[in-house]
C-alpha cells in the first residue's frame, strides 16, 4: 500500500522514480552508476585531474591564454605544479557535486551558483564549460573502461549538461 501513512512506495512507483530524472538533471539509477564510478576515480585525484587538464589543453590550446601556468606547451604542463593545483581543486569541486550535491538538490544549486559566480569574473561560458565537460567524461569513461555502461555514459552526460545549464 503506498500514500502518505506508507513507508514503502509500489513497486510500480519503485520503477517510475528509479528512472525519471530529478532536480538534478540525473535519476536515480544514473547517480547510481556515477557515485560508485567517481569512488574509483576519486582514489587518485591528482593524476586524473593532470591528465584530464592536459588532455584539454592539448585539444583546446587556446584556453592556454586563460590560466597562469607559466607558459609552455600543453605537453610540457604534465609537470606544472600550477595545473596540479588547480586540477586537484577542480576534481575535489566535482567530487562534492557528485557525492553530496547529487543527494541534495539545493546544495548542488547553491555549489553551481558559486560556480558561476567565480568564472563569470573571468568571462567563462556555457560553450567553454562545455568543452571541459567532454573533455572530462571523454577521458573519465576511458579511464573508467572495465566499468563503462550505458548507464554510467548517460549520467556523465546529464550531470555535466547540469553542469554546463548553470552557465546559461
């Protein structure tokens, strides 16, 4: 029996909600799969955050002007302790979105807003979110390889398009 008495929803319930999307953008199969990926992900945050940084200068090198890295070539900033910095800070920001701010719709809100705030005083776009975006989920699912499904493809998708929506 379900209604507001019932601690137990229906089954029927169960399956609508398990695969409807909510405020967040993702359901609940979705944050499902990207919390358990990002758990394996987030064991080392400073390679993974190195090397999706590189991978984003290295296809997008006019971004390079944006960030004081001290200059060089998207190769060489592998070594950039700079780019360490600012990637771990990046990974930890998307760590607290997917392990906190996906269980709490107004803290994922008010951390994008936040968001927001501090690249809009550097002129950051949805397009320039965007691309990082695909550059995150790109090089994550590889990373992620032996656990890639369809369903974890679509929550990197939805979640970084939430991402992406803050900006517009």
């Amino acid at each position: 029996m379900s209604g507001p008495g019932s601690l137990v929803g229906s089954d029927e319930e169960e399956q609508t909600n398990y695969h409807t999307p909510d405020e967040t953008g993702l359901t609940k199969s979705q944050k499902v799969a990207l919390i358990a990926a990002w758990s394996i992900v987030k064991k080392d945050l400073v390679t993974h955050g190195r090397n999706i940084f590189v991978m984003f200068f290295e296809e997008y090198p006019q971004y390079l002007d944006y960030f004081d890295f001290g200059g060089g070539s998207a190769g060489e900033l592998g070594e950039n302790r700079s780019l360490h910095a600012h990637a771990l800070n990046v990974m930890n920001f998307i760590g607290t979105l997917i392990d906190y701010g996906l269980n709490d719709p107004a803290l994922l809100k008010c951390s994008l807003a936040k968001l927001v705030r501090n690249h809009r005083k550097r002129n950051v776009t949805k397009e320039d979110v965007a691309a990082v975006g695909g550059v995150i989920m790109r090089y994550s699912l590889k990373a992620l390889e032996q656990h890639k499904t369809k369903t974890l493809e679509e929550a990197f998708g939805a979640f970084l398009g939430t991402v992406a929506a803050a900006f517009e």
